[in-house]
C-alpha cells in the first residue's frame, strides 16, 4: 500500500475504491482489504482523502473477481524484488511485445505471455 505518484497515475486509466470491489465481486470490504495485505492486487493511496484505490484493469466484473494470472504476475515481480510502485508501472506502460499494456493483456486472458515477460526481467 504506497503512495500514488503522478507518473503511475497517469499511467493507470480508472481505479476504484475498496467499497466498489466489495461491491462489485459481491464480498464485504474486508475481504477486499485482505486481498490486498495478501498481495493479490495491489492499492495506493490517491485522491483528497487519501483512501485506498487499485486499479480498475484488476477487476474482471463480468467475472466477478480478480483478474486471471494477475496475483501470479505480482508475485513473480515482487520475487523479482520490485516495489508496488515499480510493478504498476510495468503493468500499465505499453509493451508493443505484446501488443498493449500487461495489465490490458491480462484482461484479455493472455497471462502466460505477461507471466513470461515478468519472469524475463529477473535475467
């Protein structure tokens, strides 16, 4: 849970609050919060209140829950000791590679081809 900076925010296109992904995966807000300790998704603080946001590309609604492969590309960027701040920069800055960003890729359920870009960079 870090601090939003102005780069990363312009990076990221929408995000939502605690209560929306309670309310949209259909969970209480603890629940939520506990994805979040357990490094599931990642959220920063933003906004005049400082609440808590994560990205909206995490959240698969049709679905209802997190977005697929997501949980498994964060963990292999935090093995590969990147901070919350750096591992949202990577999701959200366009890839020609791929095409698109990760995060855009992993919505559209093309996780192994971000997973071994992400396993790339420890090299």
């Amino acid at each position: 849970m870090t601090e939003i900076d102005a780069k990363i925010d312009a990076l990221v296109p929408a995000w939502l609050t605690l209560p929306d992904i309670a309310e949209i995966l259909d969970i209480e807000v603890t629940r939520v919060r506990q994805l979040v300790r357990e490094g599931q998704v990642i959220a920063v603080r933003r906004g005049e209140n400082r609440a808590l946001h994560v990205p909206a590309a995490f959240i698969d609604g049709v679905e209802q829950k997190v977005v697929k492969g997501l949980t498994g590309t964060l963990t292999l960027l935090r093995d590969d000791g990147y901070s919350d701040a750096e591992m949202l920069e990577w999701l959200f800055t366009p890839d020609p590679s791929l095409p698109g960003t990760p995060a855009q890729a992993l919505s559209e359920n093309r996780g192994t081809e971000v997973k071994r870009r992400a396993q790339a960079l420890a090299v």
